[in-house]
C-alpha cells in the first residue's frame, strides 16, 4: 500500500523540519555582538599545548575576545580563518581562542587540518563547565580591566565594518 501525504500532512512535516532549521540558523548565520552590563569576569584557566596553566588574570591590561570553539563544532570551521584575519588587522584588541574538546590533540588536529595560525589551547576541564556556553561558537567580549561587556553566540561577521565597530565600542576603544 502507498500512502500519499495529504496537504494537512505534509505542512505539518514542513514545520516539523523548520523548527530546528530556525533554530540551527541562531548559530549558522553571522550574528552581533550582544551588550551585557559590566561585570567581572571569572578567573578561569586554560592549557597550552606543552600542558602549561594560563589564567584569564594574566592577560590583564589590554582588551580581549575569549573566542570558543572545538573540533567537532561545523561552523567553527566557516569562521574560524575569518576571525584570525580579524585578529591580524586589530592588532590592539588580544583574541583567546579557546578549545572545547575534550583533549588537546582533537584541538590540534583541527588546527592542522585547516592550517590554522594558532595555538591550541584548551579550556582547563575543572572550568569547562561552569562557563554555561549556550552553543558553539561563542565569543566574550572582556575590557581591559576584565569585566565582560557583550557576547557574539554563532558565527560573528568578522569581515563586516559595522561588527568590529560594535566591538571596538563595547570595549571602549
């Protein structure tokens, strides 16, 4: 027996497919940076490859992205070159990207992979849960006194004029 969907049917598989297509779209489409009150950021930590602690406080003095993303996260990989391009033309704002894997060698492979001009740093995995990343990739905008002021969740349009003045705005410069 064939079983033709009726026009009532195939609306409702429509909408079933649409929810989480919108939802997808949050973090596949280029998105703002979003204003938080200041506020002081935690003293989380993160490892280098040669397995060396790195704490937030010890990049105190100059403003900083903490940028996250991991290996297994697909639009990392669409963002991730645009974001170092972003990093090499604002040479005055310190990027932070930060690793999510759960292992340091998964961070490197995807470096490598995609000949990446960066160092794998991993987020320390006593701090991996309490940051509450609602998805991947996720970028803190903190001054340079460490207080966070905004966040980009998804892909940030790092080749866009207007974005980088919303972040040179937010950090105060």
């Amino acid at each position: 027996m064939i079983v033709v969907p009726t026009h009532s049917s195939r609306r409702f598989l429509v909408m079933l497919l649409a929810i989480p297509l919108m939802a997808l779209s949050t973090f596949v489409g280029a998105v703002g940076v979003k204003a938080v009150d200041s506020q002081p950021m935690p003293d989380f930590r993160w490892q280098d490859e040669e397995g060396n602690l790195h704490r937030l406080s010890d990049s105190q003095g100059k403003p900083r992205l903490l940028h996250f993303w991991a290996a297994w996260c697909i639009p990392c990989r669409e963002e991730m070159p645009q974001m170092l391009d972003w990093k090499r033309a604002n040479p005055d704002i310190e990027i932070i990207p930060l690793s999510m894997d759960q292992r340091m060698a998964q961070a490197q492979y995807f470096i490598n992979r995609f000949d990446l001009e960066m160092p794998p740093l991993l987020v320390d995995k006593e701090d991996h849960d309490a940051l509450s990343i609602p998805g991947l990739p996720y970028t803190l905008l903190i001054t340079e006194e460490g207080n966070l002021v905004g966040r980009v969740i998804g892909i940030a349009d790092w080749e866009d004029d207007s974005f980088s003045a919303q972040v040179r705005r937010r950090l105060g410069l």
